[in-house]
C-alpha cells in the first residue's frame, strides 16, 4: 500500500483485507476483537484519511451474534494514531 500526505480527504487504494502490512492487520484485528454484538470479517481495505493521526477504511460482512445471525455489508473506520488502533465507526451499506 502507498503511503499518503493527503490530508482531509480519501486516499483510495483498494486492495484486499488479506494483503494488509502485519501491523495494521493485528491493530484492527485487535480493535475488532473487543467488540461484542457482532463479528466482522474484513473484505476490502478501500484506503486512507490523514486527519488527527490516520483513518483506514474497510468493507466489511457483519455478522450479528443476536437475531438468528442476520448478516450486512458495513464500512468500518478505524482509527490510528501513535501506534494505536480504535474503532472510529460502523455504518452499515445494505
């Protein structure tokens, strides 16, 4: 992945969830971890936000550990900053 100076808006660089450099792999896979509710896996990796620190933009499958498994297409931002992840938003596409 490419890096970006861009600042405010999205750098896309689509690549798939499974060619992520190991850091940002175990930094989301660590934030996605902590949740409750629902699991996600990671589909695309869309691209980049320089704001306060870096976003990074994923499509994802939600899976809903309630309500017989109901399944949706969400896009996550996951926010970095000073070698550290947390989970920005989740909003749901279909």
């Amino acid at each position: 992945m490419a890096e970006t100076t861009k600042t405010g808006g999205w750098n896309v660089n689509i690549t798939t969830a499974n060619a992520l450099p190991q850091k940002l792999a175990s930094g989301v896979s660590g934030v996605l971890g902590n949740l409750t509710g629902a699991e996600y896996g990671l589909l695309l990796y869309v691209g980049t936000q320089v704001v306060n620190g870096v976003n990074h933009l994923f499509i994802a499958r939600q899976t809903l550990t309630t309500l017989g498994g109901e399944q949706h297409l969400v896009k996550l931002i996951i926010h970095e900053k000073d070698e550290k992840f947390a989970l920005s938003s989740i909003e749901v596409i279909v």
